[in-house]
C-alpha cells in the first residue's frame, strides 16, 4: 500500500497526540532533534487529551443544538450517497478534515480519537449496530478517491465508519454552511495558497433525527465522552418511545 508523505505526517501527528499522551510534556518542549518523526513544531499542551471521568451515560442530558438538511456525499468507493440514507436509524459522529493538516491539535487528533471510538465501539457490537462513523475530507481536490482509500486502510475500521467528500464545490460549501463548519484556504503574503486551510476542528454528535446533540473540539474531544454521549442520546431515545407507547 503507498502512502504519501502529507498521509504519513498525519497519521504521526495523531499517534503523537494520543499515543504519546504519558510523555507529553517532553515532546512539547523538544527540539527539533528531539521530536518524533513527522513532528514539526512543538507540539501544544492544549491537544492533551483531557484528563477527566466522564459522566455515566444517560445521568445528564443532551439538548438538541440544531437540526442539518440532507446532502450527497461521495464514498470512497465512488459511490454517491446521501447523509441521510447512511445515518438512518443510527446516532452519527461527523468529522470534517483534511489529510494534509498539520495541526496537531486538528483533523490528525480528530483522526486519532476518531479511531478510538472506533475500537470501542468494536468491542461492544450491538452498540456498533446503532452507531455510524464520518469522516468528511473539504479538500477534494487533493483528497481523491484513492487517498480517502489508502486512508481508510491505514486506520483500519472495525465498525461503521465512511471516507467521504462532497460530489461537487458548490454542494461542499452547501454542506459545510449547513454545521457551521468554516473552511478557508490560508494565503501566503503574495496571495498564493499555502496548502493549508483555516479551520476550527469541530466534531458532531447527531441522533436518529438529524439532530446535533454534540460538538466537540479540541480542549474536549476524548474517546470515552463521545462513547457516553452516543449511549445517553440513545437512551433518551429509547425513553421516548416508551412514553409514546403508553396509552
């Protein structure tokens, strides 16, 4: 399997900030000598995955932050879907990203925790049943079918989990006003593209209903939350149609 080098940085730049979490404080402040390949910059305290229990499933609750519309998508396997018909009946967690990202703290760590949930969402399959993984690439220009592939190959899902992009720009900027999820392309001095884009790392929690229940960024996105999280959505769910059943 070939892998580019923009692919490799972000894969290292994830295990950087997940697998590496007890040496943390180290990496940060290393020289350029000292860091793990890959690593440019020092790396942030503030992509440490945060350091807290979180709360059982269903002992809180989640209100709905807002409601997305339908859009078409195109799969890996250059395949159109819609968002709607690959989230259908689930609770989905959607992330927008980039393969080219350098940040640490961005799409690598959202990658990384990503993959995680994945792993926990393997160990329990009926509730891997109910759920759908999303990673959405906003730079299909580079991010081609066959990249969004050797991706996937690279992170090894063992659940539900899609390499998307959008089927056209027009129906990507449509996608990404609809979650409130700002993309622009970051200029250098003279106005030429750097390669990179200026973005927030937002991740969405949405239930059954298309609703988001969640965002998740980088001072708060940690495997064991979005796991409780999608557990308390679908039992608020499950309480729902009770009430609705009873006479």
């Amino acid at each position: 399997m070939r892998i580019t080098k923009a692919q490799l940085g972000f894969f290292l730049l994830g295990a950087v900030a997940l697998n590496l979490c007890q040496s943390w404080p180290a990496v940060a402040q290393a020289t350029a000598e000292e860091r793990p390949a890959g690593v440019e910059s020092a790396v942030p305290l503030s992509v440490l995955p945060p350091q807290f229990t979180p709360p059982a499933p269903g002992t809180y609750i989640l209100p709905v932050i807002d409601t997305v519309k339908d859009h078409r998508l195109l799969d890996s396997t250059a395949q159109e879907v819609n968002l709607f018909n690959l989230t259908a009946g689930k609770v989905s967690v959607i992330s927008f990203m980039y393969t080219a990202c350098a940040d640490v703290g961005g799409c690598p760590l959202a990658a990384a925790v990503l993959q995680q949930v994945d792993r926990l969402l393997s160990a329990r399959p009926a509730l891997a049943e109910k759920v759908v993984l999303l990673s959405v690439s906003f730079d299909p220009e580079r991010d081609t079918l066959a990249r969004l592939t050797e991706v996937r190959e690279v992170l090894t899902p063992r659940s539900d989990w899609h390499f998307l992009t959008s089927t056209t720009p027009q129906a990507l900027q449509a996608l990404l006003a609809d979650f409130h999820q700002p993309v622009a392309k970051l200029r250098q001095e003279d106005g030429s593209w750097s390669g990179l884009f200026r973005h927030v790392l937002k991740v969405y929690l949405l239930d059954a209903r298309h609703q988001v229940r969640n965002i998740y960024s980088t001072g708060l996105f940690d495997a064991r939350l979005v796991l409780n999280d999608i557990e308390t959505v679908l039992l608020a769910a499950d309480q729902r149609n009770v009430a609705d059943q009873q006479p």
